[in-house]
C-alpha cells in the first residue's frame, strides 16, 4: 500500500498520525560504500496494525489490517522492479518484446504528425 493511501485512509478515519515512510533517495554514507554490499530490503509505508480502509469489501468482515514486514513474502518486495528479459538470440522473446515497441513509438510519432 502506498503512502497516499496510507495517509487518505488515516484522514478518513479522522486520525493524523505521523509515521516514517520509504523514501528512495540515498543516504549520503551509502554512497561511498562499497558496491557489493547488501541493499536492505525496502519497509513497508504503513506501521504494523494500520487498519487498511478499501480493502475489505465484504459485509460484517472485520477489519484488514496491515501486516509487519517480516511476514510479507519476499517477493513482494521486488515486484516494482523492471523485468530484465535475458537475451536469447534472434526471434526471441526479448527482440519481439523491443519491435512491438519500436512499433507502438512509430505509430503514436505518425499519428502525432497527423494531427498538425
């Protein structure tokens, strides 16, 4: 859940907490570390019991709440990340996947041009 949401959901309520939330900049000492250090992996923008208000959608339900990092599965973590397609050689997934977009950017370029 994201911090917009975590915070319209705390408005909502009428409750104005303040919390920490992730941040993607890097700190100042992490930038002259060494490059084969392990990055931490990202905390969640919501505390741990943060009722999730939109979630629950189901009559007389209780409420979800949210849930402390160490119970996610990892893989949630890294589901924002941008694929990497490995290269497998001519006609393959990768070189398909780079001409439909070529020809997605060609046509919006000729419909553009079109409109002038």
């Amino acid at each position: 859940m994201s911090l917009y949401n975590c915070l319209r959901c705390t408005q909502r309520a009428g409750v104005r907490q303040f919390f920490q939330c992730r941040s993607y900049s890097v700190p100042a000492r992490a930038q002259n570390a060494a490059p084969n250090s392990q990055t931490p992996t990202p905390k969640s923008s919501c505390p741990a019991d943060t009722v999730l208000t939109g979630l629950n959608y189901l009559k007389n339900q209780p409420p979800v709440l949210a849930l402390p990092d160490e119970e996610y599965p990892p893989w949630l973590w890294a589901i924002l990340k941008p694929k990497e397609l490995e290269d497998d050689g001519p006609g393959g997934r990768k070189e398909r996947l780079e001409r439909r977009r070529e020809n997605k950017q060609r046509i919006r370029e000729r419909n553009f041009m079109s409109t002038q």
